[in-house]
C-alpha cells in the first residue's frame, strides 16, 4: 500500500526480506514484527483462501485451478450484497464537518473560506493530508494491484472510481460454477460507460438473468435518500453466457414491483444490448415489451450506418465550418455562399426558417412555411469562395445531406435530416453525410428512414443532446441496390418533398434519369410539392412504406411508435382535434395493406410517381 515505515532500521525492506520473513516468521526483527502488526491493524488485510479454506481450495502443484484468475478451485453457492455507493475521492464536506457543520449549507466560496480557517490548525492539516493519501492510496491499489482487472480502456474507463464496482468484481470471482451473484447497486451497473469492462464481463462469462431498476420516488426505498436516485438489482449466474435477461425499469413503488414480480417484466435480448450500444455495452432503458421487440426487429434486418463490411454505399463524415473557430470567415457579403445553421433546416425542408436580426443566442429567426412565395435561403451568415477552407474539398459544391446535431428524446422530434444544395456551406451544428457519387440516388433512402418516426423512435433511446456521429453510425440503415422496388416507391415522394426550390432542380433531373420523376427545364419552377396537404400525405405514405416494407413493423407496432411523440400528439390534438398524423398514417397502411406484398423485393414493382400526382394502390404484383 505504500505505507511509510515508523521505525526506522539499517534492514532494506527487500524481497529477500520479505522471503526470509516467509520461511522463518519467528526470526523477524523487533521492528518489523512491530511495523506488520501495525499495518494489519490498520488495513485489516483479507485473503480468502485463508479465511474460507474449506471454500476456496488451491489445487495441487502443476495443476489448473478452475479460476486462473484466482489460483483456486471452488467458490461461494451464492453472494448477496449491498455495497457503498460511494465514489472513491476527497469529500470535502464529510471531511471537514465533523468540525463545522455550516460547511454543508455553504457554496463553493463559503466552503473555501472555511476549509482555510479549518486547516489553518496544524492537527486537522494533519488528519486531512492523511485523509487524502489513504483515499490516493486505495485508488492506486484498485487499479494496479491487479487484483481488480476489469476497468474500461481508453475514454470509456475515465472518471471517477465507483466502489461499488470493486464489489461487483469481487463477488463474480467468488462465485464458483454454477453459483450466483446477487447485489443492490447504483444504475451506472448497466448505464456508466466506466462499468463497460464487467457488463462484457457479466453478459459473456455469466448468465444475467435478472436486472431490475429502481427510482426512489418519494423515498419509497431509502428514506433520507434523494428521490431522483436510481439503483438496481441484478441477479447472474456463473453459467456462460447471457441470451436474455429479464428486466424492468424505473419500479417506483410497492404495487409496482408487486407487478414486475407477477410476470410484468420485460425479456431483454442480449444481441439488443450490443446492437443499441457496441462500444459501452450500454443497457438502454425500455418501458414495454413492444419496445424491445420493435427495436429486436429493426435490428436484425439491416446493417448499421457505420458497418464498412455491410457493402455499399458507406458513409463519409467531413469537417465543416465551426460557427465559433471559424467566425473570421463569415461576412454579410451577398456574393458569399449561404452558412447553414441547425435552425434553417426541418424534415425534408432546407429552408425551414431564415434569419431575421440581432446575433447569438439573441438572434431572431422568422418561418418560412409552405405555400409562402417568400420561402428562401436566408442565412445569416456568408463565407466568400476565395475564403473557402481547404479542409471542406468539393463538399460545398455537392447535393449532401445534413441533420442538426442538437437532438433530445424530450423534442418534438429528435432526429431531422435534409438534402442540403450546392454552393452552401454546412456549420458544425449541421453535419453532413456523403455518399460516393455513384450512390447520390441513396440520398433518397437515406431521408425516408431517416426522417421517420420509426428511426426516431429507435434514436429517442439513444439520444441525450446531442446527435453524434456514433450515435448515428449506431443506427441500422437499408443498403439497397436502386432496382429494388422499395427504393422506386420511396424514390419519387422524397423527391417531391426535398425538391421545393431551384437550387434543387439539377437533383431532380439527375433522379429523373432513373425513370422516377420527369425531368423539368432549369429555369423551370421548383418540381416538388409546395401545398402542406399534399406533403402530409406524401410523408404518411412514406412512413409507412418505411415501417411496413423496410422494418417489418406491423400497423399495431406503428401505432405504438407514434403514440411515444407526445409533442406531436398535443400539437396535432390543438390545432384538428385529433391525432392527424397517426390518423393518416395509419389511413395509408390500411391503404397499402390492400395490396399484395411480400417480404421478397423482387417481387414486387411500384409504378414511378409522375410529379404531379400521387396514388399508394399503384403497385404492380408479378
């Protein structure tokens, strides 16, 4: 442990000090003899094989032991436990009230003051630099000992040390096969990404057959305990390895629990586990079995985004112009090259809003909605094409999607993505997305699934605030080839949502070679559809082909997946008194359930929308 000896001698503390100590206990020095006393007293060492021998057997010289890890065979039948939940570092206030109370009702600069009286009296400097090198001295110890083993590499393995986590490791390695592991713990268990290394510990080596969480709403658990804390209970057996598991979130009372122990629990597929999060091994948090099984069964019918084995088209993310490093570029110039911001752009709208005065978080920003013969590009900002950084290549000259970056599962909507035109340039709140341009046609696919409520839906239990390019790569995309009928039904109605400017005619023109359009003269108005009505229908027939015919989902699952947007809801009840957009979604599922599908693609060709009309029922069957 490090500890500093008290009584000096003229003997090094050698290893062949501590071998002669081995083999001839009764010759040690007087002052050795004193020091080991001392040192056991105070760390109260713990050696399991010597407490437990009838447990914990070592096995014969030249022969395995059944846990390498350990060097012993046998184990417990079963651990309970309720470790501390505490974080392994210098509490200021628990250190420093024991002489002042007050310390614990001050703010930052009132307990500084106090810590500087305090310790301004040499036996609490004392006690208080001891404080901390005991603490400094076990966090040292738990990580490279050796003892403890599973700590997360890399960034997943930073933070602060949980206890809890040392207890977890411990009572995995004290099991024997076959026993189990039961413990009461915080929720970072199966949340914290510093927790990564036993969750792949658990999930490969053991069977999790149970993990229950729970919230302390109105201190129904521990009183005293703040309301909002969460913990959980898991239960696993030294069997390998995990399938499922059964689990419940978020059990905030007696009756509910009651329920969860009834049967009302949820069967947790392993594999969701490491599709939803493959780096972290993250347990997502689900409210109901349909949530499960919806996410299962997007999962297992495509690749992710970010899968490079998956085949083409791969995705290729490029730096862009930060709104705040990069400020010495913009200028108000007219002849520059519009600046997008996440506010300019909605679902399949890149001219969503435009701006209007003032700057920063003060900046106003006025709608443009359909069917306003003011609708433009109105940005902000400007970058002339002489100031254009190399870092962005050709990207500002390409058709490109782009989807805003701020995103919570508390939104309206979380994931918003958009074909953003050339001669643009995308800020850092608008990444963007290329594909080689052999692929641009997938743009099209790209935006059905990604501006659906069933992506959503999936991005919801990822997402915090941010859109990031794991999570994005995370999500399972179709790869399609561009005969596949499902494309050509999806092709035409994203057209004319996307195409509802001038600066989106060439994109037009170039699909329109696929035969899924008619192509238009340049100086042509814009071809997409400009009426609102039109465009909620053309949305609603594109999320169901998306649900239906891409993951799968029946129109009772759909149903489910609309009724988690609230916001959409409430808006929609204010405004018709209904819920329209799951009323005409749903309308057209019905619609397309009269046609006779098959999950086979071949086997099916839907006939090209011209732009001017649209009709779901006109799918042809070979």
């Amino acid at each position: 442990m490090g500890e500093a000896r008290t009584t000096r001698s003229a003997d090094p503390l050698t290893e062949a000090a501590f071998r002669r100590l081995e083999e001839s206990p009764d010759r040690c020095a007087d002052w050795m003899l004193t020091e080991v006393r001392r040192l056991t007293e105070r760390y109260r060492f713990f050696h399991w094989h010597l407490e437990f021998p009838d447990v914990f057997r070592l096995p014969a010289s030249n022969v395995t032991p059944d846990n390498p890890e350990t060097g012993w065979n046998g184990g417990f039948d079963l651990v309970l436990g309720n470790p501390p939940w505490d974080i392994l570092s210098p509490d200021t206030k628990e250190f420093f009230s024991t002489y002042d109370p007050q310390i614990r009702a001050e703010d930052r600069n009132g307990q500084a003051r106090i810590m500087e009286r305090l310790l301004a009296d040499p036996l609490i400097g004392a006690r208080w630099r001891t404080y901390q090198r005991d603490i400094y001295v076990q966090a040292h110890f738990f990580r490279n000992s050796r003892l403890y083993r599973l700590f997360a590499s890399g960034n997943l393995g930073a933070g602060h040390l949980n206890i809890f986590r040392m207890f977890v490791e411990a009572a995995l390695y004290l099991t024997k096969d076959g026993g189990y592991t039961t413990q009461i713990i915080p929720d970072s268990f199966y949340l914290g990404a510093n927790c990564m290394a036993i969750r792949e510990r658990v999930l490969s080596y053991h069977t999790l057959t149970h993990l229950w969480s729970f919230q302390n709403f109105g201190e129904v658990w521990f009183p005293g305990i703040y309301y909002r804390m969460k913990f959980c209970l898991y239960a696993a057996k030294k069997t390998p390895a995990t399938k499922r598991f059964s689990s419940a979130f978020n059990i905030r009372s007696q009756a509910q629990l009651a329920e969860v122990v009834a049967g009302a629990d949820l069967a947790y597929p392993i594999e969701l586990v490491r599709e939803f999060s493959p780096d972290a091994l993250a347990i997502m948090e689900f409210d109901d079995q349909r949530e499960i099984d919806i996410s299962s069964k997007m999962y297992v019918r495509w690749p992710k985004l970010g899968d490079a084995r998956a085949g083409p088209p791969f995705r290729e993310y490029r730096r862009k112009v930060d709104m705040g490093n990069d400020r010495n570029l913009f200028t108000e110039d007219p002849a520059g090259l519009p600046v997008y911001e996440g506010r300019m752009v909605g679902h399949y709208d890149h001219r969503a809003k435009g701006y209007k005065s003032g700057c920063g978080r003060s900046a106003e920003w006025e709608e443009f909605p359909f069917g306003d013969p003011g609708k433009r590009i109105q940005p902000q900002w400007r970058v002339l094409e002489h100031d254009l950084p190399a870092k962005l290549g050709d990207r500002p000259f390409r058709y490109r999607i782009g989807f805003c970056d701020v995103a919570s599962p508390t939104n309206e909507r979380s994931l918003t993505a958009v074909l953003i035109p050339g001669q643009t340039i995308a800020g850092h709140k608008v990444p963007t997305i290329t594909f080689p341009s052999a692929y641009e046609w997938s743009y099209l696919l790209w935006l059905a699934v990604a501006n659906s409520f069933t992506m959503d839906f999936l991005v919801r239990k990822k997402v915090s605030l941010t859109m990031s390019y794991t999570i994005m790569d995370s999500l399972p995309f179709p790869r399609l080839p561009i005969k596949d009928p499902r494309v050509a039904a999806l092709a035409p109605r994203v057209l004319q949502l996307t195409c509802i400017g001038q600066e989106m005619i060439l994109f037009w023109n170039a699909m329109a070679a696929h035969g899924w359009v008619e192509s238009v003269p340049e100086s042509a108005p814009a071809p997409g559809a400009s009426d609102p009505e039109h465009r909620l229908q053309l949305t609603a027939e594109i999320e169901v082909i998306v649900a239906r015919d891409l993951f799968g989902l029946t129109a009772d699952e759909l149903d489910y997946v609309l009724e988690t947007f609230p916001i959409v809801k409430r808006r929609d009840i204010r405004k018709h008194g209904d819920f329209r957009t799951k009323l005409m979604i749903l309308a057209a599922y019905a619609t397309f359930q009269t046609i006779k599908t098959t999950d086979e693609p071949q086997q099916t060709r839907v006939t090209p929308l011209s732009q001017h009309g649209h009709d779901p029922r006109q799918v042809e069957t070979l």
